[in-house]
C-alpha cells in the first residue's frame, strides 16, 4: 500500500476534548517517544519524574511540571495520565493520555510543554490515521469512527456502530474472495493448462457471478436511503411574500429564528438551519419571498431562493389559503416541478377567510407537472399539519418507513461510487462470457472489480485519497 511509504514516525499530540471549560481535559500522546516525553514533564507527588516505572495500561496520579521556571512555579496541574503500550493501544504505538482538568488555558499550557519537549501537533485525524496505516482498522472502520462522532440520529448512529463492528467491511471482502478465487483460476489454467481444465468454465464463472452482482446491487440500491438518513434532506422553504415560511421555519426550530411580520418581503436573505422531523434531520433554507419586485436587494433574495429550489432534495412550498392564485403562484410551481415537492396551504386557522380549495391547487399543479405532489393544510398559529408533513416527508424519501429494514447500509458516496465502478467490471465479464471472447478479457475486468472494493476497505488506495479521508476528522481524533 502507497500510503505506508510516507508514514511519519514522529510522536504526535494533540487536544482530544471540545476547546471549552469542561470538568475534565484530555490531551493525546502517540509514537515511539511518547513515554520518554510525558516523563520529562510528569512529576509523582514527590516531585519525581518517574512515569517510566509505571507499569503500561495502568493510570497513574500526578502532576504537570514545567522545569524551566521556579520551584514555586513549576506545577501547571494535577492530572491523571494512563499509559498503553504499543501495540495494545488505538494507533497501535505507545499512546498516552494526559487527564487534566478542562479549562482551555491550562490545556493549551499542557500541549505547549509536549511540543517544547520533543512532540509534533498533530494533523487532523492523524491518530485514527495511524491505526489505519498500523493494520489495526480498515479504511470503512476508519470512516465510521467519524459518523459516529458527526452522527445526528439514531439511524446514522446505528450504521456507523454497524461499520466499526466490520459488517461492511466483511461483506466487501467476501467480495473479493469471491472474485479473486475466479482470477487464480483462470491464471492457473493459463499456466498450467494440463492440470486445470477450462473447459465450461464461463459458463461456470457467469453462474457464480450472478448472486455477487445481484448482492451489490442490493447494497447500491440502500445508498440514496442511507445517505438520506445518515446525513438528513437539503429542504428549502418557497413560496410568496407573508405566505407563513418564516413561520414555518420558527416552528420546526422551537425558536424565533426568522422575522416574522405583516409587512411583505421582510426576509431578504436566506437563512439556514438544521431541524429534526421525527427521526429524520432537514437541513432546512427559509428564502426570500418569490415576487416581481423593483427593490434591488428583495430580487437578490429573490434570485437566491430560485436557485436554492435547484440545489435541493425538497421543496416545501407554502401557499397562502386566504390569497387568490396568481402567475407569480405558477411561476414557483413550474420552479419545483421537478423536484420533491410538498404544498403547504398555510393559514387554516382563518377559516372564515379561506379561499383556495383543493380544486384550485390540483388545477394550478396539474398545469406545469403530472408527478403527485403531496397537498397539506397547515396553520403555523396553532401547529396544524406537521405529522402530516411528517409522513409525508416519510413516504417521499423513506419509502413510508421510518425503521431501517436491513442491517447494513451505504451512508458513503465514495463506497457508492466504487460499488457502482465495481459492479460495472462484473457486468463487462458477463457480457464477454456471451460474446464467447477469451478468458484473458474475464481476467482484466475481474481484476479491475476487485480493486475497486479493494479501494473501500483500503487495501488499494493512494496517498492523496488517504490525505483527504483524514483531513476531514476533528482534531485530536
């Protein structure tokens, strides 16, 4: 593997906890000289550097010290520091953690001494790098230690816990078995044509690859649903000026986080934010009102929330029940129509003041897209509609189940991509075997399938993917 080739062995450290005041701090010690340099700035209640007499995988009591100052001065905390020899600890390198207390001076005061004394700061996620480049995790392990940190329900929660007990993982490698005992086959034969007989072999080989091509693609095919769970919806709120969408977005946040008034264009800009529907997350965008204006800086939001409703997954579109229909109502509907799209009739609790019925949206759908496109009557006084949106959101992207009905999922686009790449050499190997061309074709096409599920696990992959994976973990992980 590439990557080992550029393995740093300098001992690295960094702050493993949120940077706030907390109870407790955590400051993270790998690599070869980790012992030797927390033993320069630990000191036993006796003031004694002798962390190095301390047996591994134990916790021991003490204190931080700072030699280069005076003796009244020298303590900068007490802390409890646990030691784990390599290679039974996360990185599978000598690793030891400094408890201190949580404050972020005295955090920071601590990580100064290290790296006066010999550490490096690590980059991020170069610790979970390390256990990767070290053998102890695969590269979807890896991945899924980040969801799990980065999870937002319970869904994306239980998927990662999935990859880090290796279900993916093994399913993949099952794969490759697979493909690589047809590979050796055909090269043995090829060899040593007396001893392996290739005679029916395509038929044979086609067969076998039937059930791995239908298994990925039932894997394939729970991505868009597992990205859609893990990650949440790309949701933005349309509809003209005092239509209720402000409304819309304070209720789903529980907090006043747009204006809301009767004076029409009051929002602007778009305002983003990230909500909870049930157990399905809404990264939700309230736009500006969609109107024919003059006013130079309403059109910018105007232009803004137009092209929001392209970059999204759902369109929440409200319609105000107590307000005639108009060109401007057409307009929006032929901006949505298509995309996933839900209509809110908004302001149900004016009952005696209503006057677009269920006719009068059908005929002003029906005009721009034949796609069903879910209708809501909804009051953002008093609540009315939410479970129903709830469903309806439900049965738009869920397919009406909220519960996962499978054990693993993909909640990765570059495990999609290369399941995708990986699935299409399978398919070019079926489609020689009916062309009748030679078994070298299978060979290249196998041999391109299984390092393409090679590159998942991280069995086969390069320096620049393995750079960017990691980059994108937090500090200290």
């Amino acid at each position: 593997m590439g990557v080992l080739n550029n393995y740093n062995n300098d001992t690295i450290c960094a702050i493993a906890t949120a940077m706030s005041d907390a109870g407790i701090g955590i400051i993270r010690v790998s690599g070869n000289d980790a012992l030797d340099i927390c033993d320069k700035i630990y000191c036993s209640s006796k003031m004694m550097h002798n962390l190095k007499s301390h047996k591994p995988n134990s916790i021991v009591y003490g204190y931080i010290c700072d030699d280069s100052k005076d003796e009244d001065d020298q303590i900068v905390d007490e802390v409890m520091i646990s030691y784990m020899k390599a290679p039974h600890s996360y990185t599978k390198e000598d690793v030891i953690e400094i408890n201190s207390h949580g404050g972020m001076l005295v955090m920071n005061m601590i990580l100064q001494l290290l790296l006066k004394n010999g550490c490096r700061l690590a980059e991020p996620g170069e610790f979970t790098k390390r256990a990767f480049l070290n053998g102890r995790i695969d590269l979807t392990k890896a991945e899924a230690i980040m969801d799990v940190i980065s999870a937002q329900n319970n869904f994306a929660l239980e998927s990662s816990k999935n990859q880090l007990q290796g279900k993916m993982y093994n399913k993949i490698k099952s794969f490759r078995e697979k493909i690589l005992y047809q590979m050796a086959f055909i090269e043995s034969a090829l060899d040593d044509p007396e001893n392996y007989d290739l005679t029916g072999f395509p038929e044979r080989l086609k067969e076998t690859l039937k059930p791995i091509i239908l298994e990925m693609q039932s894997l394939i095919d729970t991505a868009d649903e597992g990205l859609i769970r893990k990650d949440g919806i790309k949701t933005v709120i349309v509809g003209k000026p005092n239509a209720g969408k402000s409304s819309l977005l304070n209720m789903l946040t529980g907090n006043e986080r747009a204006i809301v008034t009767d004076i029409a264009g009051t929002t602007r800009d778009i305002i983003e934010e990230t909500v909870r529907l049930g157990d399905i997350i809404l990264h939700v965008i309230d736009t500006a009102g969609i109107r024919n204006t003059e006013d130079i800086i309403e059109k910018i939001g105007v232009d803004k929330a137009k092209s929001k409703i392209q970059e999204a997954d759902l369109v929440l579109y409200i319609l105000d029940s107590t307000a005639a229909i108009d060109d401007e109502d057409k307009e929006i509907v032929s901006l949505c129509k298509n995309k996933k799209t839900i209509v809110l009739l908004n302001k149900d609790d004016l009952s005696e003041n209503i006057i677009v019925n269920d006719h009068h949206i059908s005929e002003l759908i029906s005009s721009v897209t034949e796609n069903e496109v879910p209708v809501i009557r909804t009051s953002m006084l008093n609540g009315v509609g939410i479970e129903e949106l709830k469903e309806s959101v439900t049965k738009l992207f869920l397919n009406g189940d909220i519960v996962p009905k499978q054990e693993i999922y993909v909640t990765n686009v570059r495990h999609k991509d290369l399941l995708n790449q990986s699935l299409e050499s399978l398919k070019l190997v079926i489609d020689s075997i009916d062309k009748n061309l030679s078994e070298d074709f299978y060979t290249v096409d196998l041999t391109e399938s299984y390092a393409k599920l090679g590159e998942i696990i991280g069995e086969q992959i390069g320096d620049d993917l393995v750079e960017e994976i990691f980059s994108k973990f937090c500090m200290g992980k």
